[in-house]
C-alpha cells in the first residue's frame, strides 16, 4: 500500500515537472524546423540605403507615420517632431546626421523546408567617433504592414531597364550588407559578438546563401 503511494506520489510530482517543462520551456514554433537572428551594424553612406532612408522619410511624411527614436524608448514622433528634437537636443540633421544603422535579421525554415529571410528590424543612429556613444536617431519595426510593404514595393531603377526595379528588401538582403566591408555582426541568436567578428560574419553568409540557393533548386 505504501508503495503504491509512493509511486502515485512520484508520478504526480513527475507529472508536473513535465507541464512546467510544457508551458515554460522555450519551444519551436508549430511548423518551425530552424530559426537564427543576428543584428549588423553597416555604415549608411551613398547608394541604396541611403536611398531607402529617403524613401522611408517621405512615406512617413505622407502617411503622418510617428516612430521612435530607439527601440527602448517609449515616446513617438512625427517626422517633424523628430527633426526638431534631434536639432535642438543633438544638433544633428535627421538625413544628415544618420551614417549607420543596425539591422535585424530572421532567418527560419519551415515544415516544408523553405527557407525565409527578412528584415525584422532598422535602428538608424549617429556615430560621432570611435570610444563615443551612438545617438539613436530613428527606430523602426519592420515587420509592420506598410514597412514590409515598403521594402517589397518600392526600391531603385536599374541602370540598363527604368521600368525594371531593384526593391529594398534585396537590396538589405543579409548577405548583400554583410559583404560590404565595414558591416559588422554584433548579435547572433540574440548574443553579442565580442571576438571572431569576420569570421562569424562569413559564416553566416556562407550559410545563408546555401539556403537560399537550395530553396529554389
């Protein structure tokens, strides 16, 4: 009798340790086989995401879209507000003064084993020099209807055909900014990166393209 007690006992306790397992372990999405993020930093000069910080200014200008200026922050701003308090607060322009943004990348594969990549995230900042703090200048969640929208819809010309149209969402493609020079991986998995930084970085690309090579194969 006392046995059996106890082996009522020791499944109920083993019971519970299982559902605590259920409802607080971290666990894969339904459907979900593999799921990585990292986050670069790459500088912002001439040329297409210079392009696209234009491009997001006059839509948010248009479509009075208010945003914040770092993703801790909790207060929002017109573009307008935004120029004026980055003026008066920073004495930087908010065209002028961005020269690096962060990128938040999602990268997973499915049951059906296709291979997805998209910007999650963009936090625009101001880097006056090595051993100074950034300036946080613009946040934005990219997953929102009219930022994916955005970058899936609107991009540049090519050169040879101006009815063709590169969009953003290649153009900020992982591997197309992380081979650029002096783009840096600083998270990976939510982790950050303190040592290995290149050879972290082509990595990553390296296994990146092969899945998005063996995607379309």
């Amino acid at each position: 009798m006392t046995s059996s007690i106890r082996c009522l006992r020791s499944a109920g306790v083993l019971g519970l340790l299982t559902l605590s397992c259920v409802l607080f372990c971290p666990q894969p999405a339904q459907g979900q086989l593999w799921l990585q993020t990292s986050r670069v930093v790459t500088p912002v000069e001439n040329g297409p995401t210079r392009v696209f910080l234009d491009t997001l200014v006059a839509v948010m200008e248009r479509k009075k879209i208010e945003v914040k200026r770092s993703p801790e922050g909790e207060q929002t701003f017109t573009i307008e507000e935004l120029r004026t308090e980055l003026i008066e607060e920073e004495g930087v322009g908010l065209r002028s003064g961005v020269n690096h943004a962060f990128v938040d990348y999602r990268f997973s594969i499915d049951n059906g084993s296709n291979f997805e990549q998209r910007v999650s995230a963009i936090h625009f900042v101001f880097r006056p020099g090595p051993g100074q703090s950034d300036i946080p200048i613009m946040y934005l969640d990219a997953r929102q209807p009219w930022m994916t929208q955005l970058l899936q819809n609107k991009g540049t010309d090519l050169q040879t055909n101006e009815a063709a149209l590169i969009p953003f969402h290649r153009h900020l493609g992982f591997a197309q900014i992380a081979r650029q020079e002096e783009t840096q991986i600083v998270e990976i998995g939510g982790r950050t990166v303190r040592e290995g930084f290149q050879e972290r970085k082509e990595a990553l690309i390296r296994k990146v393209e092969r899945l998005t090579y063996e995607s379309y194969v």
